[in-house]
C-alpha cells in the first residue's frame, strides 16, 4: 500500500468547518477570576522590646534584701534556704536576676532549678516585683584557688583525724 501524502494525512485531522469551533474552557483564567481578591495587607514589624529593669529596684536593693529573701524560703524549706544562701545576687539583666554561685556548686545549683518558682516567689514578695531567677556557677575562679580549696579541705580531714591544731608561723 502506497504511504498517504501530507495532505491527506493532514484531511484525517480536519475539523467540520460548518460549526463554530468549540472552545475549551479555561480552567486557569476561571479559577483565578472565582477567588477572592488578595489585598495585600502591610506586616506590622514588632521589635523585641528591650527588657527594662523593674522600676525603683537596683541590685543593690535585692542584695541589701537578700538575707529576708533567703529567710521566707527558709520557713519553707530550711535545707534548700541553706543553698539559696550560697549564692548571692550579681546582676539585673531585664527582669533576669542572676544568682553567682561558686565553682563546683553544681548540686546546690540544681537543687535550686528544681524549686526555682520558690525563689521567684520569695524575691517578689519581698522586692514587690517579679523576677525571673537564673542560676549562674562561677567559672572564673583560677585553677590555683581551686588547688588551695582542696588542699584545706584535706588539711581539716587530717587535723580532724588526728586531733592537731593548726599553729600560725
């Protein structure tokens, strides 16, 4: 069989000219037209607020309150009062009150996390404003300090072994 010609081949795909082409329906264009239109709306832009120190409340207040502060947890809890009071107040940051607390005074620090509502509490009633507390060990102490600390310490166990004293030269 002879292979069709371009034009006849091109006859197969005619469409009946007596009618109007039907026009497919424009599903982009009509489900752009069917939604709602988009207003664009201005972001507001918030800017963290920088935090400010409660009004009329200085460090040196919360450290001249500390001892009443470290008093009402202690008729909670005297045991965890005796912790509280191995730290002592070192800065305000905002409404952060930061808690110093000796090198290696780890328990004692997290002992205090675990109950940190109780501080926040006792340092708003006493101050009249809510802080957040944060427990800060100190890390600057010098390798020497710390050297001379646990040379002490074994003096007093051998002192308190032997029943020496200790004579000043």
């Amino acid at each position: 069989q002879p292979t069709p010609t371009v034009k006849e081949t091109a006859d197969l795909f005619q469409i009946n000219n007596s009618e109007p082409p039907k026009k497919e329906p424009d599903l982009v264009t009509e489900s752009v037209a069917a939604m709602p239109a988009i207003i664009p709306v201005e972001e507001e832009i918030q800017e963290t607020p920088v935090p400010q120190v409660p009004a009329g409340i200085s460090l040196d207040d919360i450290i001249a309150k500390w001892d009443k502060i470290v008093q009402l947890v202690a008729e909670e809890n005297p045991m965890f009062a005796s912790f509280l009071n191995d730290g002592k107040p070192q800065r305000i940051n905002g409404n952060i009150l930061e808690i110093l607390f000796k090198n290696g005074a780890v328990f004692q620090i997290n002992t205090i996390k675990s109950r940190i509502n109780t501080v926040e509490e006792a340092v708003e009633k006493v101050t009249g404003k809510y802080f957040k507390i944060k427990c800060i060990e100190d890390k600057t102490e010098a390798a020497e300090s710390q050297e001379k600390n646990a040379f002490d310490d074994m003096t007093r166990k051998v002192i308190d072994i032997f029943g020496g004293e200790i004579i000043p030269t």
